[in-house]
C-alpha cells in the first residue's frame, strides 16, 4: 500500500510541522488572552474641569505616575479637578475574537508562502506549480480514510480556500459594523432633519401611488380595446354570413326516395 504525498511529507518533516502546531496554538491562545482582558469589569478615569468637560480619560483605577506627570504638565495641577472613576461590565467580544482567530494564522501563512514563492520564482527562476496540474494515479490513494481526506486536500489549492476563508471573516466582522454604524447614522439624521424625511417619503408614496393609478389606467384603455377589437371581429364575422346566398338542405332519406319514385308498366296500362 502505498501512502499519499501529504502523509510522506508529514513523516518527513514531523518537527517542522510540530513547530508549526505548537505555535498557531500559542497565537489562538494569545488572541483569545487578549479577547477575555477586552470583557469583564472595566474602570475607566475621566477628569473633569469646572464646567463638567471631560479633559482627560484614561483606562484603570488611578493615573500613573507618567500619565499624571504629563497630565499636570499641560493642564496643572491635578487638585484643581474632579476625578471621577466609570466602572461597567463589558461583554465578552465574540465577533472580534472569532475573526482574529481565523484571518491572522490565515493571513500570516498566506504571507509566508507567497514570500517564499516569489522568492524562488525572483531568485531561482522555478515555476510555481499548480495543485491541479499533476495527473493523479486512483491506485496510489490509500484505503485509510484520514489518509484519503489529506491526499484530496493536499490536491486543492490551499490559496483559493484561503483566501475565501480570510474574505469570509472580514466581511464577517465589516458587515455587522457598517450596518451598525449606518443605523446610527439613519437614526441620528432622522432625529435632525425628520421634517426632511417626512417630505421625503411622502414623495416618494405619492410617486407610488400616481404610477400605480398610471398602470390602472393603461390596463382599463388596453382592455377596453381588446373588447371593441372583439366587438368589431364579430360583427365583420355576422355580416360577411350575411351576405352570403342561403343554401337548400340536402333532402333526407324518405323524401329523396318519393322523387325517385317511378311507377310500373302496369299500373300506367290500367290507368
């Protein structure tokens, strides 16, 4: 029996592959770390002047000491202001967590091998092969079923998966933004200038309505047509009958048989 390619390659390469695992686990565990400090309780210090205007905001339950240093030094002493601390429960940010962990480990190999690639093809004058362009022999395929699942990966491009993956968790993590963030906008135009868009779609419903009164009267003018065509068809049709010279009924049986009727020699002799 003979094992696939992908198999091969992983036996021979077993401590670069192990390298690998190891430290996209460590990025998954990197990224869901800095996931989980984004959630949970969270302060945040502001530092108001007399008139009640946040001038300064900072993350945490007190200023540092370089934070207060600079602080004092463009706006003074920090006793002259209100300090006020903002605590809230953030939840835990799923879409955010969920995206990085699939676009940067996609993304940084995605990198890598194309780094790689354009430096053989620059350098060393090799052509990049296509996965799809080796004829592949059914008889090598081996009978295990992991080992059948790698052999048809490894006959995939891996940059069009990719790619589509990497598209498929930005557009995951754009689209619920813009539509959040057009919302606001909506909302916040509507609050401004409602009058504006009262007219507007006022408008807009008259327009509506006057094309569908347009339509109804198009098809009323189409139907009545259509009925006088008809009206006229018949009568052309009426009239030409009309016209037309009557035609006797053809004779039945019994009747044609009375005027073929002939009688005898003998009863014209008594006669």
């Amino acid at each position: 029996m003979k094992s696939s390619p992908i198999t091969k390659l992983l036996q021979e390469h077993k401590t670069l592959f192990l390298i690998i695992v190891v430290g996209l686990l460590l990025l998954e565990v990197e990224i869901f770390a800095l996931a989980a400090m984004q959630s949970g309780k969270q302060s945040v210090l502001q530092v108001l002047d007399n008139q009640g205007n946040i001038i300064h905001e900072t993350s945490g339950d007190n200023l540092s000491d370089f934070n207060k240093h600079h602080f004092e030094k463009v706006f003074g002493p920090l006793e002259k202001y209100t300090v006020r601390l903002n605590t809230h429960e953030a939840p835990f940010p799923f879409r955010a967590w969920f995206v990085a962990a699939i676009c940067i480990p996609i993304g940084v190999m995605m990198l890598f091998a194309f780094v790689v690639k354009a430096y053989l093809v620059i350098f060393h004058g090799e052509k990049v092969a296509d996965g799809n362009s080796d004829p592949v022999n059914e008889s090598d395929i081996a009978e295990n079923k992991l080992e059948s699942t790698l052999n048809r990966i490894s006959r995939m491009n891996i940059f069009n998966i990719g790619f589509l993956v990497f598209i498929g968790g930005i557009l995951y993590w754009i689209i619920p933004n813009m539509i959040t963030y057009l919302g606001h906008i909506g909302v916040d135009f509507f609050i401004r200038y409602q009058w504006v868009v009262i007219v507007l779609v006022a408008i807009f419903f008259g327009v509506g309505l006057w094309i569908i009164y347009l339509r109804y009267l198009l098809a009323r003018k189409s139907i009545e047509s259509h009925i006088e065509v008809e009206k006229h068809r018949l009568s052309l049709e009426y009239h030409s009958q009309a016209d037309q010279p009557l035609l006797l009924e053809e004779p039945s049986d019994e009747v044609q048989a009375i005027i073929d009727y002939k009688p005898k020699d003998g009863d014209s002799s008594d006669s």
